[in-house]
C-alpha cells in the first residue's frame, strides 16, 4: 500500500454498514444504515461521507454470499461428474442429524435431476487415467448443457483431486458457453467427492452474483478513485484481491463474522488476554468461537454447513444462531416466547427505529431502558419508546405488562446465546470459566454480564468499538491464501513430506509475487488412526516432524476422550497456508490512574435488573480514562454500542480503552 493510501474497512450487516479506517495512526468509525437492495450503494456513501482522497485501499466484508445461499437465490447449476455417479450430489452422506424424525427434511441439492450431466471418463485412485473422454463426446456435452437452461457449471470428477486432466478438458470444452465454470481441483483438490462436488456446485451456485456484485463494486469505486485496491475478507479469516473472490465466492459465505473474529483476537491479544470466547451480536444474528492463543488461536473447519449444504473450503470455527437485535419475537402455538431466527433486518427494522411492526430484542432493551434514547449511534438515529411499548402491548399476549414480555424476550435470547457458547467449549472439552468472555457488535456489550454469569466466567473484555468490531479485524487483517493436497500416505511418511509441501509452497509463492505480496508458510496436515473415517488437522513442521504426531494424539485426546500413540496413522491431507502480514497497528497505551468515573456520568435513570427497575447512573465512554473502575448497576455507551454493569459487577478501564469487567464472586 502506498504511504498516501487510506486505508478502508467496510462490513456490511443486516441493519447497518459498517465503516473503520486508519487516519494519522488511528481508528476511526462510521456506521450508516445498510441497503439490503443493493449493498453497494452503502459502501460507496460510507466511503464518499469519510472523504477520501485520490489513493484508496479498500477492504469489504460481505453478506451476498450468506444471504444468497439463505434466500436460496443462486444460479442455476449444471453439475458435471463421472457418468454413473450423477446423484451423488443429492444422495450425500448416511449420517442423519436426527436419526428417528421421520419428517426431516433431505440434504439440500442445489443442483437439481435434470441439470446432472455424466462424462464417460475413469481415473483410478492413484490418478491413473484408464478412460479419456473424446472429443466428440464433450463436444456433445457441452451442446447438452447450453440447451439445458443452465446459468453456471460445476465440475468435479471422482478422482479429479488426484489427476485433473479430464476436468481441465471439460473447462475448455465448456468455456464457449459464455458460463462461469468451477472446477474441484482449483475449489478443494481433497478426497470426499461429496464434499468436494457439494462445495464446487455452492461456488458455481454464487459465482453470478457475487461476480456481478464485485465487480459492479470495483468498477463503482475505480470510477470515483482511479488506481483504487478493492480487497475482500474470506471465510478463513485472509484477504483476498476481488478478483479470485468473483471467481471463488464460496470462500466469502462467512466474510464479516470472520473480520469479527479477527477483530476480537487482536484487541484481547493486547490487553492480555490469550484464551478468549467471542459473542458477536448483531442485528441478525450472534456468531461465537473459541480462542487459545497457546494452541495456534482460532481453530479452522472445513466441515462447514452454511444453509443446509456442506462446504469444505477452509473457514474459522464460528457458530451462528438465529439470535441478533433484530429478531423477532412471537407466542408459538402452544403460548412459548419464542425469539428469532427471522429478522426485522434493516427495513422495516425494530418497531422502535419507527417503521417495524413486530416485537424485537432491541425493542425488548429499550423497554428495559437499557438503550439510552439521546445517545443511540451518537444520536443519528432516533428511538421511538412510546411507540415501542404501544405496539409491543398489543403482542404480550398473557402476559401481564409489556415490561414482563420485554424481560422474556431477553430471557430467551440469552438462553440462546449461551447454549450456542456450551457448544462451541464445554461440548468440545474446554472449561469456559478458564476464558475471558468478548462481547462484541451491536448487541453483544447488553448481554455480556448475564453470559458470564451463566457459564461462571469471571472477566469480561469489551473492546475498543465494539459495534464495528468486524470492520476494525477485516482492516487488521493479513493476505492469506490456502492450498491442500490430499496425499493417504502411512504414518511412517511423516518425516518425507517436505517434496510435496514444496510443491504448495511454489504454488502460493507465485500467486502473492504476481499481486507484489511477500508471504510465510504455515504448514499443518490432517492426521487420523488406520481404519478412522474422520481426521484431525495438527501443525506440521519440517525440521521436527514427530511433533506432529504427539500433538494428534493430544488433541485426540481432548476432542474424544482418549488416544492409542500404539495404533498405526495414516497422512491424509497437506495443508498450507501462505500469509502476509498486514502492516501492523499499535494502539496508544496511556498509564492507568485511579479513578471513579465521575466526569463521564451524564445522567441517572431506572434500569430493569432482576425482575424491578433500580436506579442506574448511565456514563458516556468517551469520556472515560485509564484507570476509572465503576460499579454496577450502570450503564455505558458509546457511538457503536452499549455495555450492561448490572449490581454487583464493576467496570475498570485499561490502558487502550478497552472495559475489563468484573462479574460478581458469588455469580461465578
């Protein structure tokens, strides 16, 4: 980036865009409503309201791809596979979630019967090619597929991982179509054809639109800002150029939690923090993880299910539940609070933003009083309470006063949230109350204290911006590119993989010098015992490949409870991963002094805790500084959100501005 570059962060949510960018060595933000019509038209006001000059350096966190897959708007897709082998792609895998629900709706297919195409070609498990496909053969495909109605192609072979020749055939065979055509050994050259097949037809699925979006994007801004870098987040938590984003969207599908995620390690790395728990709340949804720092940070998958359809492209660990303050509140039919998934999103919004019709938990907050009316997004949007509790009243159905079902619908939301926080450390052998707990975006600040209580978590790391959290970690973040190569070597072979992990080496080193990038390897295979169906990826290093063993049969250990260092492995997957290191940013740290807060209290106001509204004094964070500690019950906002002290916590603020809460002895 050149030194007169601004550099932008902007992610858009489902009710507002965020915007972060770095002037004079700090971060500054700015949040604009969303435009879910056309996401662009926010990004390009944000970045129009900021001033920018000439040089622009812009990276974007989108939701197309995830709203794509939710809505079910995609292309349509003509999947091509070895003849014979045409439904796999609708058959998936035996495993049922609920084994004896004999309603449960079958795997997703997002290409249907009569757009699956068979090529009579063989290649054998070591990528022997026994059958070739002639000419006249694909010439006839491609003839099929172009009267088919098709609007994007997927290919993927059986053995296409171990020999892609056939399927580079069939890409220029298909290429006159004017299609965009994915092919599974550029998308995820790994065994698992379902897997494989699955996330090729998702990036097929996405590439029109997102392609569209992007570009248009790039185009909009190149307009405004000649010689600008437009830059976009993937799901495992690196930037890409948005040139290979339009060609692999499906690497997008989590972009704005995944710059959450980053966001949040960052800033709890600097205050101290190392093992962490994030709970990023926003106006859809609240997507939580686990980090531990001494175990490399945030684990990655690629055992994705994002709207019912595998992926198996790297992505950070995240878990999402329906529950953000736009969700919705209803009575089932049997008289249950239910909360969420369905979302107010950005129109109409909450009934207190002045349009909505329907209860949500941001109306729930405000009925609480837990949202200050004079200060919400620095003023810019204005809350409607009356209104609020008068359409609210007319949804409490039973219950006796609004304020009971506003308590309720907070209730359930949490009940939420911490179960999703269980999942993701208890149910994977961890000990939550061993973290700190980072709540973040919109919401995530309102409901920290009730979360650590819950799970007995004893400190709380509210950072710097929490509203605008995932902007901040897409603007931190470094360049990354994955590559992996499926190998199923024995287990003896573990000190002879440095050939093949040159080869992706090579492969990564070319890609970041033609984009004037310098990059570091991080090596790491996937390992399992002889005879599993299932593999655990472990960091690998050349110069101590033993160590990679031990570290198996540890995390076998703590994953399932025990390990057999007797028992034969087997090498299934290489894996690498090339970075380039963002340029760094240090916050300023300013000395601690004791203090009470007192010239940031601007007001005293009721606040429900506990079943009854009690007094709470209400701080402007702003105007905080190092070293004031205050005590519950209190409240503290800011431009991008508001934290929660009920009695009995208290709040201390550290060198970089980041709130260290407290949470009660007795509470945990």
């Amino acid at each position: 980036m050149r030194e007169s570059d601004l550099r932008v962060a902007i992610d858009t949510g489902g009710t507002f865009t965020d915007c972060v960018y770095l002037r004079d060595g700090a971060i500054e933000v700015l949040k604009i409503a969303s435009t879910p019509k056309d996401a662009s038209v926010a990004v390009l006001e944000a970045v129009a309201r900021i001033g920018v000059g000439q040089h622009l350096d812009l990276r974007h966190g989108t939701t197309v791809g995830t709203n794509t897959m939710l809505e079910r708007k995609g292309a349509r897709v003509a999947f091509v596979t070895t003849e014979g082998f045409e439904d796999i792609i609708a058959i998936g895998r035996q495993t049922r979630a609920k084994l004896y629900d004999w309603f449960a709706p079958v795997p997703v297919c997002l290409a249907p019967p009569e757009l699956r195409f068979g090529v009579p070609e063989r290649v054998s498990a070591e990528g022997e090619i026994l059958r070739r496909p002639s000419e006249e053969e694909l010439a006839a495909l491609a003839e099929r597929i172009g009267q088919s109605g098709a609007e994007a192609v997927a290919i993927s072979l059986i053995f296409g991982f171990a020999n892609p020749e056939t399927e580079r055939r069939l890409e220029a065979a298909l290429s006159g179509l004017g299609l965009p055509v994915s092919v599974s050994h550029r998308i995820l050259p790994e065994f698992r054809e379902y897997e494989r097949g699955a996330t090729t037809v998702v990036n097929a699925y996405l590439a029109p639109r997102i392609e569209r979006y992007l570009l248009n994007l790039q185009q909009r801004v190149h307009d405004e800002h000649p010689g600008a870098r437009v830059d976009v987040m993937q799901s495992s938590g690196g930037i890409i150029p948005v040139r290979l984003a339009a060609q692999e969207p499906v690497r997008t599908v989590l972009s704005g939690p995944a710059g959450g995620v980053i966001g949040a390690c960052r800033m709890a790395s600097q205050a101290g923090f190392p093992r962490i728990i994030g709970c990023d709340m926003g106006g859809t949804s609240t997507d939580v993880f686990l980090a531990d720092a001494a175990a490399g940070g945030v684990a990655r998958t690629r055992e994705s299910n994002i709207a019912g359809v595998p992926v198996g492209v790297p992505m950070l660990d995240i878990h999402t539940v329906g529950a953000g303050g736009g969700s919705i509140a209803r009575f089932d039919t049997g008289g249950m609070l239910r909360v969420g998934p369905v979302s107010a999103g950005a129109d109409p919004g909450p009934i207190c933003f002045g349009r909505g019709e329907r209860p949500t938990v941001t109306d729930a907050n405000l009925v609480l009083g837990r949202l200050d009316v004079s200060s919400f997004l620095g003023g810019g949007v204005a809350l409607d309470r009356p209104r609020t509790e008068r359409v609210m009243a007319g949804h409490k159905g039973a219950l006796a006063t609004v304020e009971d079902f506003a308590a309720g619908i907070v209730r359930v939301v949490e009940a939420q949230m911490e179960k999703a926080i269980r999942l993701i450390s208890i149910e994977r052998g961890y000990d939550p109350r061993e973290f700190a707990l980072v709540p973040f975006g919109g919401g995530g600040p309102l409901h920290a204290c009730a979360l650590a209580r819950a799970l007995r978590i004893p400190k709380v790391l509210v950072p710097k911006m929490p509203g605008a959290l995932s902007a901040v970690g897409i603007l931190l973040a470094d360049s990354v590119r994955d590559y992996s190569q499926t190998v199923m070597l024995a287990g003896d072979r573990l000190p002879h993989l440095d050939g093949y992990f040159a080869d992706l080496e090579r492969r990564g080193v070319e890609e970041f010098a033609s984009e004037r990038l310098q990059g570091v390897a991080e090596c790491s295979i996937d390992l399992r015992y002889r005879g599993q169906g299932y593999e655990l990826n472990v960091p690998y290093d050349v110069a101590q490949p033993e160590n990679a063993a031990a570290a198996f049969h540890d995390l076998h250990r703590q994953r399932y409870g025990f390990a057999d260092p007797q028992r034969p492995l087997e090498i299934v997957n290489l894996r690498l991963r090339m970075v380039a290191a963002a340029e760094p940013y240090e916050p300023v740290w300013t000395a601690p002094r004791p203090g009470d807060g007192a010239a940031a209290c601007f007001a005293t106001r009721e606040i429900f805790f506990h079943d009854r509204f009690v007094p709470a004094r209400l701080y402007r964070r702003d105007h905080l500084v190092a070293g004031d500690r205050l005590e519950g019950p209190a409240m503290i906002t800011e431009y991008t959100s508001a934290t929660l002290l009920p009695p009995g916590c208290a709040a201390e603020v550290d060198g970089y501005g980041n709130l260290i809460l407290h949470i009660a002895e007795e509470a945990v």
